[in-house]
C-alpha cells in the first residue's frame, strides 16, 4: 500500500495594515476599497495575506492605510 507523503505547508506573507484616516468627504470608491480590505473604522487593524489584490488596494489608498508590518 502505497503511503501519502504529506507536502510541506509553505507559509504565506502576511501584511499587517492599519486605517488612520476617515473616508468621510472622498470619492466613494475609496469607502468601497476600504471595505474589500475589511477596514471601515478609525484605527482598524487587519492582517491580510501578501497578494496581487492586496497591493493593488494599498496602492490606491496611500493617504488612508498604512502598513504596520510585513
């Protein structure tokens, strides 16, 4: 019988981001990217995984996200 041979988990980049301003009086859209990435309110911290997707959002909100930790 043939034994399964478990492949090594490879851990994922996580980026640790913080919201420090408020999307009140900008484009909607900013709200709308703000929510993808599961931040809304003053000071949310969220731990995300290192993608594409991820820094395209950053990227787009340079004056309301910042990234605490790589």
């Amino acid at each position: 019988m043939a034994t399964k041979t478990k492949t090594p988990s490879v851990s994922k980049a996580m980026l640790k981001i913080q919201q420090y301003a408020s999307p009140i009086r900008r484009d909607g859209r900013q709200l709308l990217y703000l929510k993808s990435l599961g931040l809304g309110k003053m000071n949310a911290v969220r731990q995300l995984e290192d993608n594409q997707t991820v820094r395209s959002l950053l990227a787009k909100l340079p004056h309301m996200v910042r990234v605490i930790s790589e």
